[in-house]
C-alpha cells in the first residue's frame, strides 16, 4: 500500500511529512527507553511482512499489519513504521523518500486509532470479546489505510480517482486476512506475554 514517487502534489506530500513528523515526535517521547527494543522487534515485523507485494498501478497490496502494531505498540507505532518504510524504500525502492510522510502516516494513524479504540477490548478478561477486537483493530487498521491512500491520491488530481477506488477495493480481501492475523497473534501474546498489550499511552 506504498505511493510511489512522483505521484502527490507538492501539499498533499507537505501535509503528510507534518503530520507523520508530529507522530513520530510524540512516538518517541511517549515510549520509555526499555520499549526501545519492542519497537525493533514490531519494526521489524512490519518490515518483513510488507514485503510481498502485487502491483496495482502506482501503490500495491500486502500484508500490513499495522493494526498488531499498534496494538502492542500504541504512539511508538509511529517511529516503528517510519523506520520499516524508510528501509523499504531504501533497501527495495518500495515507496519512495519524497511520499515517506504521506506513508508514515497512511499506516501510522490507522495503528494508532487501533490502539485507542480496540485496545480496551484486547485487555479484557473475556477471551471473546478480546479476540474480536484484536480481529477488529487488523481488519479495520487496513480499511483506514486504504482510505488515507485514497484520499491522498484523490486530493493530488481527479486523473488518480479511478485508482484510489482501486486502492480500496483491492485490500477488502486483506481486511479478512489481517483480522484474522492479529487475532491470532493477540490469542498467542495473552498467554504467553499479556504484558506487552498494554501498549505506550
């Protein structure tokens, strides 16, 4: 779900390097120096997931995961993915340096609004009712991401609509898979390490 270079007007690209520059800022003064090496390891996660990709004009569809990091990780989210993002596109010309922030914030702010909104049901005592809002955060952490994508690609120019309703559509699928993921991974973290679902407020 990467925008490749070349494709945002200058505002749109401009907006988005605030926005994600203002998380990350805040990602970092809320996490606490011994979290540093929880945000590698879901950094890295992230990295690692996203790199199968299917092309889809000028973005493309795969695991995100961004839903599980944000769960765990809450504003620290915002560095993690920064750092994932930066070494895509350094390391697989996935994405680009210029629409850096306008990604950042694309994944960011859906992991971070998992975290606000579905982490109380990920801690609570009831095994269902946490499942269902691990599954909830995966799935809907996409549909936001997809949104974003598109809003972006719609507020450059009317030539990239067509593609933003392509963006959308191609994740529904993913949504389903992504839930199912993070629910699982929540599932396995309350029994082994229920510690690390109280993410950094």
């Amino acid at each position: 779900m990467h925008i490749s270079e070349g494709v945002l007007s200058a505002p749109v690209l401009a907006a988005g390097a605030s926005l994600s520059a203002a998380g990350v800022a805040l990602g970092l003064k809320k996490t606490p120096y011994e979290k540093i090496p929880q945000v590698g390891l879901f950094s890295s996660a992230f990295f690692v997931a996203s790199l199968i990709h299917v092309p889809l004009g000028p973005t493309s569809v795969h695991l995100v995961l961004n839903g599980l990091v944000g769960l765990i990780l809450g504003w620290a989210a915002f560095p993690a993915i920064l750092v994932g993002l930066l070494l895509q596109a350094l390391l697989f010309q996935f994405g680009g340096i210029t629409t850096l922030g306008v990604n950042t914030f694309d994944m960011a702010f859906p992991a971070l609004l998992s975290f606000w909104i579905f982490g109380p049901l990920v801690r609570s005592e009831s095994q269902r009712v946490a499942l269902l809002g691990a599954f909830l955060a995966g799935a809907l952490a996409i549909l936001s991401a997809g949104l974003l994508v598109a809003s972006a690609l719609s507020l450059t120019g009317e030539a990239f609509r067509y593609a933003a309703k392509a963006v959308v559509l191609a994740h529904l699928p993913v949504m389903g898979v992504e839930g199912i993921l993070t629910a699982f991974s929540v599932a396995f973290l309350r029994k082994v390490r229920p510690e690390m679902l109280g993410g950094s407020r």
